[in-house]
C-alpha cells in the first residue's frame, strides 16, 4: 500500500490535477493501492472526483478528535470524516505528538473514536534523534505502541516513522528497518489482535529508496509525505514498486 500524506499542502486545483494524474497512470488494480490523505477541508472534493471518474483509490484523514469530548470547538470526529468520504484516519502522527503535544491518553481515545465509525487506523510511531541515539528506539516505540493493547480496532496498520527522517532527506538504513519492524511485528502480535494489517515505513521516502524499503520482510506499505504532492513522483514510486 502507499499512502499520500499531503499534510498542510495542496489546493482544491491542486487535488483535482492530482487525481486526474493518478487515473491517467495508474491502472485501477494499482489505483486500489493508494491511500490519499489530503487536508480534511479537500476530502469532500476528493470524494465527489473519485466517485465522478470512477477512480479506484481510498482516501484517508490526517487527523480524528475524540468523540467523547463534546462540546469541542473546531473539533472533527470520526462520523464527520467517514460523511467526508475517509475510509482511514492516521493516528499519532510525530507532527502532532510533538506541536500539540498527543500522548498515549489522547491518542487513545481518537482511537476509540476512530472505531467507532469503523475507520481504518494507520498508526504512527517513531523514535526522536535523541532517543535513538541514547539507544532507547525500541523501548520508545514500545511505549507508543502499548495503548493499542487496549483498543478495540477494525483493521489497523502501525507506521513506523522514525522523526529525524521526515522530511530530511535522510532515510533509516535498511538493516535497521527491516529489525525493527520485526521487532514492532512480534510486539503487536502479542496483543493478538486479529485486526493487524502489518507495519508501514515513512519518512523521506521516494522513488529512488522505494523500491529497496519495500522488499525488505515486514514492510507492508509506505507512508509518503513530500514526495507524494507530485503526482508524477507518487506514481513513480507506485510503478518501480510493481515491476519485476
Ligand atoms: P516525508 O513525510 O516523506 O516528507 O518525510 C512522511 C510523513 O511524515 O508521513
């Protein structure tokens, strides 16, 4: 799977031009592949072309409030996202763990909102610079990872991101992805949730490191921020990773 993680870019011309790029190059068996989360204000767009052109790609939202925090100025919950035409909603993204500050209780209860519209969880995690170099990654992610426990989930994926790859340019070396996510595999597994789809990679992803990332055991799928405003870079990535 590949997801388009536009974050705070883009336009509604933009989205359009976008997704007539998308159908153009990409059949619709790899189309199924794709995940677009553009900011919530697009979704609704986003739907009405999907549904227009017949595109076969799912959209995702880039962020979920807490259902039972009510009333909540500003606030957008997991009824209005699937309305909007989401189908998934990421969760704890390193972004909004450290500007506004969501931590474990939090995070559960979008959690817990995100279930109950029975929306698809992409669930980031990530270890800091600091952290991985005081060789605390593991026990980090472990840590992040520990609320999903507890959580009822429909179908979900974890996303490992480290934060000193996003948008740096730099990506985690292949050896240590693929540890790693063995390592968040066995630790998901132990909660035996059936719902687990299986671990995701993101952070400064394109199309000249995609392939590589991709074939290694125990990366399902790419979360893709920068590289995935070009429609061309994002089917690029796409493509190379379906050639034989
Ligand atoms: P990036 O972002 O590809 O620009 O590093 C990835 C992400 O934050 O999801």
């Amino acid at each position: 799977m590949f997801i388009a993680n536009w974050k705070m870019n883009g336009s509604q011309s933009m989205l359009v031009r976008w997704l007539e790029g998308v159908n153009k190059t990409l059949d619709k068996s790899l189309q199924t592949k794709c995940i677009l989360c553009p900011p919530v204000c697009f979704l609704s767009e986003a739907s009405k072309v999907i549904k227009k052109e017949k595109l076969s790609i799912s959209l995702g939202a880039q962020n979920i409030d807490p259902s039972n925090i009510s009333p909540l100025t500003g606030g957008i919950d997991g009824a209005m996202l699937k309305e909007l035409g989401a189908e998934y909603v990421v969760i704890g993204h390193s972004e909004r763990r450290k500007v506004f500050k969501e931590e474990n209780q939090l995070l559960s209860e979008k959690l817990e909102s995100a279930s109950k519209e029975d929306l698809r969880v992409i669930f980031c995690i990530g270890e800091s610079l600091k952290e991985k170099e005081e060789g605390k990654t593991i026990s980090v992610l472990k840590k992040q990872l520990e609320i999903l426990n507890d959580a009822e989930l429909n179908n979900f994926t974890v996303a490992y991101e480290p934060v000193w790859a996003i948008g740096s340019g730099e990506t985690a070396k292949l050896d240590d992805i693929e540890d790693i996510h063995r390592q968040i595999v066995d630790e998901v597994r132990s909660f035996k949730k059936e719902s687990f789809l299986g671990v995701f990679y993101g952070g400064s992803v394109d199309s000249s490191s995609s392939r590589q990332i991709l074939s290694l055991k125990g990366v399902q799928g790419l979360l893709i921020g920068g590289a995935s405003l070009e429609c061309e870079e994002f089917c690029n990535i796409v493509l190379t990773n379906n050639q034989n």
